[in-house]
C-alpha cells in the first residue's frame, strides 16, 4: 500500500530552518502491520532553496492498556492490540521555511 499528500486536517506540515519535528504514520485502526514501510517529506511548491532530511525511521509496536468505565456500574473495557505505527524524523536543512507533507508506502 501506498500513501501521497498525507497531511493534517488543518494544512501542511510546516518547518522552519534548522528545525525538526516527528511523524508517525499508520493504516487502520488501531495500525495494521504493514511491513517494510518508508516515509518521505514532500517539500510544497513555496519551499524553494530547502531540503528536508529524513532519519529515525522506526516501526513501533504498541497496545491500549483498556480502561474502567465508572458510568453506571464499574467494568473493565478490554484494550486492543498489538498495532503498529511507523515514524520518522524530517529535518530542515535549507535555508527557508517550508510547508510539506509526507508520502511514501511499502517495499514492492
């Protein structure tokens, strides 16, 4: 699977020189298991003269613990899990501020 223009519902993501910032991506819910799966920034048209440099990639297992519920009588909810999400760190290297978002998908 694939992925091209993910972004946050409210716009792009924004970097200022010399900054960085982390994302974490996932398909499904809670994250299925993808496998191999790479991330890469993708500089908007207004980012000329930067470079976004991506490191930290990681593929993270994690689970929901659960909860009580207190409404009414007290019961336990059951937690889900295991998921996955994968992350990656994107540093801005140029000499301007940029808006991007991120593409990327499987090893095919």
């Amino acid at each position: 699977m694939s992925f091209n223009g993910l972004q946050p519902a409210s716009g792009p993501f924004f970097l200022a020189p010399g900054n960085s910032m982390r994302i974490n991506v996932w398909n499904g819910d809670p994250g299925n298991d993808e496998g191999a799966w790479w991330i890469m920034a993708h500089p908007l048209d207004e980012g000329f003269d930067t470079e976004l440099a991506l490191s930290d990639h990681s593929k993270i297992l994690s689970h929901e613990i659960g909860c009580i519920e207190v409404n009414g009588a007290a019961r336990a909810c059951p937690g889900s899990g295991p998921y996955f999400r994968y992350g990656v760190t994107v540093t801005n290297w140029g000499a301007s501020g940029v808006h991007f978002n991120v593409q990327g998908g499987g090893n095919t």
